[in-house]
C-alpha cells in the first residue's frame, strides 16, 4: 500500500502518468483488503495515495470508473489463474457427469478464494456501472465481454458437452458469486441470530460451502441429458 504522505510532483510524462495511475489502483487495491467496496471513498483513496483529490479525477472520473478498471484487472488475474486450476483438477478421461462435479468444485473454490472480486460482481450493476460515463461503461462492457469469452471458452475445453449453453453457464456463476458475496459471511447480527436459533439460517455461513452448493446444482443443471 502506499503511504498517505507521499506526495506526487505533477505527472509530466506518459511515464509518469502510467506511475501515478498505478499508484491510485493499488491503493484501492490495498482498501478493498480492508473494507467493503462500498466503504472505499475517493476522498480516502486520494489521501492514502498523497494526491488530491482533484488530482485523482485527472486519472479517472469518479470511484466507480477506478472500481471498474480494478474489477477487469482482478477477473483477467483469475482467468489466468483458472486455466491452471481446470487442467489440473479435471481429467479428460472422466465421464461428463464426473467432469462436471470436478468443474464445479474447482469453479466454487476458485471464485470462494478470491472474496474481493466476488464483492466486486456483486457491485458491478447495481453501484459501479451507476456513476460513469458512456466511454468507460463502453470500455468495461467490452472488456466484460472479452472475458466472458474467455471464460466460456475454458468451460468448453474441459466440458464439451455444455455447447451453446457454455456462455450462458459463466455468465449465471459470476452473477451468483456476486449475489452470494452479499450474504455470506453474514455480519455479526444475523450470526448471533442463527446461533440462538440455527433454523433461521438459509444459506451456509461460509462463502466456499455456498458457492460450492450453488455451483454444483447450476453445473448438474446445465450438463445435457443422455
């Protein structure tokens, strides 16, 4: 993380624009270790990075367009990061169903790592996508897309059978991790609810163990029938 009393001489290269625009990325990367995406402002991005915050909107228009760009960083990240998981976690000798079963533990357990980008999907429509402009939105939703595609395309390698419902698959995981990651963990209040009456709970309190039950049934759901 960078320090907050660092201070920024005026960025007078494309290098040292390139600097300074890493330096605001990391930095919110370093708060959404620390808080909800909800909680990181511009006004605390711009005084951990030692800019001000009129600086800051040189770099981008508002908190949701740094947001944004972090979010195809982290996807990107874990997409590399997937195609190791798949090729080791799945054997291509196995039967469809055991193929599927292997995808949707290594899918769950793979997005369950990764708490930042699930909070990050879970935001995207509902926050992010609110406070930008035409030309980032146009920027995000065709990065978005791209790794769609890619994600797609690693599914169909491991699991054929899914055809054109491939896209489609992805695209309900991603949505479902984001929608979970609002739920789960549940914070202090509802656990001490589910403690003193464990029949209220409807959703495990774990982020693995519930991406892991919803990813198996979407999976087993998708999977075509003989």
């Amino acid at each position: 993380m960078y320090d907050h009393g660092v201070t920024f001489q005026r960025a007078r290269s494309e290098e040292q624009r390139e600097i300074r625009r890493r330096a605001i990325l990391d930095t919110a990367t370093a708060m959404l270790g620390e808080m909800p995406v909800a909680e990181v402002s511009l006004n605390e991005l711009s005084r951990r990075v030692g800019l001000a915050k009129s600086n800051v909107l040189r770099y981008f228009e508002t908190r949701e367009a740094v947001l944004l760009e972090l979010l195809n960083r982290f996807v990107q990240e874990w997409l590399v990061a997937l195609a190791d998981e798949l090729a080791t976690g799945i054997d291509p000798r196995d039967s469809p169903a055991d193929r599927a079963g292997r995808l949707a533990e290594v899918l769950s357990r793979s997005l369950a790592d990764r708490p930042v980008l699930c909070n990050l999907f879970g935001a995207q429509g509902s926050v992010l996508e609110q406070n930008v402009s035409v030309e980032v939105a146009t920027q995000h939703k065709r990065a978005s897309l791209d790794s769609l595609a890619t994600a797609t395309d690693l599914v169909l390698k491991h699991l054929p059978e899914f055809g054109d419902t491939a896209q489609g698959y992805c695209l309900q995981v991603l949505i479902m991790a984001g929608a979970l990651s609002a739920y789960v963990p549940p914070p202090a209040s509802i656990l001490a609810v589910y403690q003193a009456d464990p029949a209220l709970a409807t959703l495990p309190i774990d982020l693995h163990e519930a991406l892991r039950l919803s990813v198996i049934m979407t999976t087993m759901g998708a999977l075509p029938r003989p």
